[in-house]
C-alpha cells in the first residue's frame, strides 16, 4: 500500500513540474514576441 502511495506522489510531483516547465517556456516565448502593427486582414486597395 505504501509503494502505491508513493508512486501516486512521486506521478503528482513530476506533473506539476512538467506543467510549471511547459508555463515557463510559454510565457518566456510569448514575451519575447513582438506586437504586430499591421493590419491583420489586408484584402489589397479597394
């Protein structure tokens, strides 16, 4: 009954910093990222 408790703990403890590491890597990656001053839908001169 222990193992399974700890298995169950050691799974919940690498989720949760396989899942801070995923957040991390997105925001850094989206702060770096610059607006764009464009429009987004440009259909050509009308």
């Amino acid at each position: 009954m222990i193992k399974v408790i700890a298995a169950c703990v050691i799974g919940a403890v690498l989720a949760g910093g396989a899942t801070f590491m995923a957040t991390s890597l997105a925001t850094d990656s989206t702060a770096t990222a610059e607006p764009v001053n464009e429009t987004l839908y440009n259909y050509g001169d009308r």
